[in-house]
C-alpha cells in the first residue's frame, strides 16, 4: 500500500479532526459548527473559501500551475437523528444526534487530502473541494446543483467515495453503471370516519384501506415490473389510532421505494398513486400520496476507468474491485453526477474490529447506533484523493 509519507505523518492530525467531528454532530442544513470547522481549516491551509452554497455548504478552491484541468472533490457533511450508544471519549455530544454513516471520515479524509495538495502544490490545474450538506435527509447536492455549483466553479469530472463496513479494510470497490439505486421516499395520508370499533358501520374505517393498499403495493414489485429490473418496496411506517376499541379518522403510511432505473422508479411511483386513491375510493375514504425522489447514482464508464487505475497504483489490484455489487442504498451525490461525469467508489472499512472499548452492542454498520469510523482507512483515503486530482489534471493515470 503505497500511501504518501507525508500524509501518513499527519495521521494523528487528520483523526483528531474526525474524532472532533464525530463528537459534534449536525442535522441536514444545520451544520453550522461543522462548515465552520471545514472552513477555517481549508482557510488555515490557504485554500481559496467559499461558503452558503446549499445553505451550509463549504466550498474550497485550490490552483496550480496553468493548466485548465479542472475536478471536483466531495465530502458529505451531516450525522443522522439517532442516539449514539458508544461511551468513548469522542461519543457524539448531542443526544438523538449521531455521525452513524462515517460522514466524519469522509470530511477528515478530504481535509487530509486538502492539507497535502495546499502544501506541496504538485499539481497543474485547479481542485475544487466540495463539502456537501443534508445528504441523509435533505438532498443538499441537489440544492447545491440548483444553485449553480458547477457554474460558478467549473469541474471536467466530479468524484464522491464512501468508507464501506464489511469489505476488507483498506480495499476499493467501483464499478461503472448505476453503483447505488435511485429512492422514492412516500407518505400516505388516508382520511375516513371514526367510529367505535364495535360499531364500525357507523364509520370508514382507514385502518384496513391502509391495511389493503400495504398488500397492494406489493403486487407492483411483483406484477408490473419487469422481472429483470431490481426493485424493491417497503412500508416501514404504519400510524393510526390511540384506543383498542376506536376506529381513528386518520392513518399515515411511508416507506421507500428502490431501483436502478428511473423508468422503474416512474413506473412504480404510478401504480403507487392509482392503487393509493382507488383502493381509498372503494373504501370510501380519501387518500393522499406523497413522494420525493432521488435519482440512481451511475458512474461513467471513462471516469471510472480512469479512477480504477489510480485505486491501483496505491495498492495491490487484488484489492479493487472494479465489478463490486451494487447497493439499494441512496445518495445525493447522484444529483453531481448528473450534472458532470465522475465516479463515486467505496473504501473498505472492515468489520468493526477496530472500535474501542466502549463501543455499543450493536454491530459496526451503516445507520447503526453503535457504528464508528475505522481510522485506519483515513491515510489511504486522503491519499487517493491526492493521487486521483493529480493524474486527472494532468490527464493520465499513474
């Protein structure tokens, strides 16, 4: 494994920046003590800063030479709405927040790369590193998008990487093509009229329109999607009632629907809406649907080359994955990459071996109360970033 001396010398300095950041969670679009934090320290390393793209977004833009090259950096910001059960030192501060995704690592991972790259200048064109808000829950490279990020900081390519428990430490896994799937988030808000369960003539009972309609959407998945294209439809939240012998007015379902494609994504989306509103018709109950979208994540071919061959000159090819499965997860980044080409790549994080005493009882996954960041992956991943904006902007791999 061939990471950058000096990028392993500073180790402990990158750490305790992650470790800082896990210990001091935020929220979508409420990462202010976080952009502030990314922000000095870009300004500390005499990187060019920008700020209030996305709300609390953080942009940093570094030049060399006279190249025209230039590529895109990112780095998504905020923690998750759930209570850390570690009890180490850098546990999260704030009660029901938690960095439970590694959006920590990421940031300390960019900002290690950012520190070698404002110091050694070894490179001819320009970098421009994105901090991106609300990818959880807020689609903040969407916004950022909107608001003309790739405007008014010009990027060839864009490039995202995401640490990745249960792949060995220290490995990559890419592919070209969709990488992650696209999300359809929905709620369902059905209206009828309450009764008392003993009498529920007297009534329109919501409870089993929603009951119907849970069955139902199921039959899409299995009846009108094409059986080749991944799917998948869960209604993870059922809500209604307060009495065992009332039959509410009210009920709300939501969940999230998977795909690859925005066709599938469509297709489902559609059938949701006529099974929601005819089942709640032959209920005599009124229903509302609402959805927000996320489009897949999709590598482009050429890009994803082009970051394969630097995965493989800073370790063994045996441990780059260049066909690795793809995940139902989402990610906002797919909002950049549909505005310019690139990649998005995961770095292996193991399996939670690394977690100190302290730790949860819970496994060291994505999403999960007892997750942490691996720090032993924090030097390889500053380290492809480096080697990834060098040998893009001089326009060959190493």
């Amino acid at each position: 494994m061939k990471v950058i001396p000096e990028i392993q010398a500073a180790q402990e300095e990158i750490k305790a920046l992650r470790r800082w950041l896990h210990a001091h969670p935020e929220l979508s679009f409420q990462e202010t003590q976080t952009s502030d934090l990314v922000a000095k320290t870009l300004e500390g390393y005499g990187i060019e800063v920008h700020r209030g793209l996305g709300r609390t977004g953080v942009v940093g833009v570094l030049r060399s030479g006279r190249g025209d090259r230039a590529i895109g950096l990112r780095a998504d910001m905020d923690a998750l709405p759930m209570h850390e059960l570690n009890t180490f030192a850098h546990r999260s501060q704030y009660p029901g927040k938690m960095h439970a995704c590694g959006h920590d690592g990421h940031m300390a991972m960019l900002l290690g790369a950012a520190r070698h790259l404002a110091r050694t200048r070894d490179f001819d064109g320009t970098i421009v590193f994105i901090f991106s808000p609300a990818e959880e829950n807020g689609a903040g490279a969407k916004v950022m998008v909107d608001e003309g990020i790739f405007k008014r900081f010009r990027v060839d390519a864009v490039f995202g990487l995401h640490n990745w428990p249960g792949s060995p430490v220290n490995t990559f896994g890419v592919r070209p093509g969709p990488i992650l799937a696209g999300a359809v988030d929905f709620e369902i808000r059905i209206v009828g009229v309450g009764s008392h369960a003993a009498l529920p003539h007297n009534g329109k009972d919501p409870i089993l329109t929603g009951a119907q309609i849970v069955t139902a959407l199921q039959g899409i998945i299995t009846r009108n999607k094409n059986p080749l294209d991944t799917a998948v439809l869960s209604v993870a939240q059922f809500h209604g009632g307060e009495a065992r012998n009332v039959i509410p007015e009210v009920v709300t379902l939501a969940g999230t629907v998977r795909a690859f494609k925005d066709a599938t994504l469509e297709l489902i989306e559609s059938r949701m809406r006529t099974i929601v509103e005819n089942i709640a018709l032959a209920h005599e109950c009124q229903a509302e649907l609402k959805t927000k979208r996320c489009p897949p994540t999709v590598n482009a071919p050429n890009e994803t080359r082009f970051a394969t061959e630097v995965m493989k000159s800073i370790i063994d090819e045996t441990k780059v994955d260049v066909d690795v499965e793809p995940t139902t997860g989402c990610e906002d980044f797919s909002y950049m990459l549909q505005a310019r080409p690139g990649t998005f790549a995961f770095l292996g994080a193991g399996n939670g071996e690394h977690r100190e005493q302290g730790h949860g009882p819970g496994p060291c996954e994505l999403h999960n109360t007892s997750y942490d960041f691996n720090d032993e992956i924090l030097t390889l991943g500053s380290t492809y970033w480096v080697e990834l904006s060098r040998n893009w902007l001089r326009g060959r791999a190493a």
